[in-house]
C-alpha cells in the first residue's frame, strides 16, 4: 500500500460563468459536493467560492487522477442541483477547470484564501482573479467566456 498527499488547488466555473452559485443557494451547493466527496473517497479539505465559480482544496489519494474526481463532483452535482430544481434554471458547470498543485508549506495559505472568496470578490472581479491564475501559474492558453 502506497501512501500518497498531494494537494490540489481546483477552480472550476458555472457554464458560460453565469452568477448562478448566488447566496442563497451557494452553500447548499457547497455541502452537498463535500458529502458527495465522502461518498466517492474524494478528500476536500476546503471548499468555497463566488457567484460563477468554485475553489476547492484537496488531496489525491492513490489512483486518482484530476479529471476523474472533477467528473465525479461537476456531474453528479449537476444533477443533483437539477433533479432539486436548486438553481431555478437548467444548471451546467463548464467543461474547462483550473487545477494547480499547492506546496504542503502553502497549504494554510490556500485555506484561507478558500476560506475568504466573499471578502476577496468584493474587491475583484472572477476574470480578474482567474487573469491573475493564468498568469502567476504560466498557463498560456485563456478560457473565454
């Protein structure tokens, strides 16, 4: 048996990043993909996020790979959001993620910069924020829209 932590910093978005995670709604979304994770083995160890977008903390375990647990927690999710009529309309993340690996020394830092999205989106905007991820991790390629 293998013994493996490696931390991930996720950041997906609703489809077309349409604001439908709003306030009311959010953390009922958020809960629901934590005990959904538990279920499928997937350890989160933070999650937050904003209006359009989720940031999600967690540790791969042996065998699993990035787009494997985003397919699991986007899809069932999705369906749970829609088979609830949670959203009010037709519910669909976006295809496209962002997924970058955090330092074990870093990880606190991570936390709470999960933690703190409401605080952190009164002063920028997702595109800003996401501008600053493409930029910061050397990802050549932006995803509009």
């Amino acid at each position: 048996m293998g013994y493996v932590k490696i931390w991930v910093h996720l950041v997906w978005t609703a489809k077309n990043r349409e604001p439908l995670l709003n306030d009311k709604i959010r953390y009922q979304v958020f809960d629901h993909i934590r005990k959904n994770a538990i279920d499928k083995c997937i350890y989160i160890d933070s999650i937050n996020g904003h209006h359009e977008h989720v940031h999600c903390l967690i540790s791969l375990g042996s065998g699993q790979n990035i787009d494997k647990i985003l397919m699991l927690l986007k899809g069932e999710s999705s369906h749970w959001i829609n088979i609830n009529m949670i959203s009010g309309k037709k519910f669909e993340w976006q295809d496209e993620y962002f997924a970058v690996s955090v330092s074990e020394s870093a990880v606190n830092q991570v936390r709470k910069y999960i933690k703190n999205q409401e605080e952190h989106h009164r002063k920028k905007s997702f595109q800003e924020e996401y501008n600053e991820f493409m930029q910061k991790y050397g990802f050549d390629k932006f995803i509009s829209g």
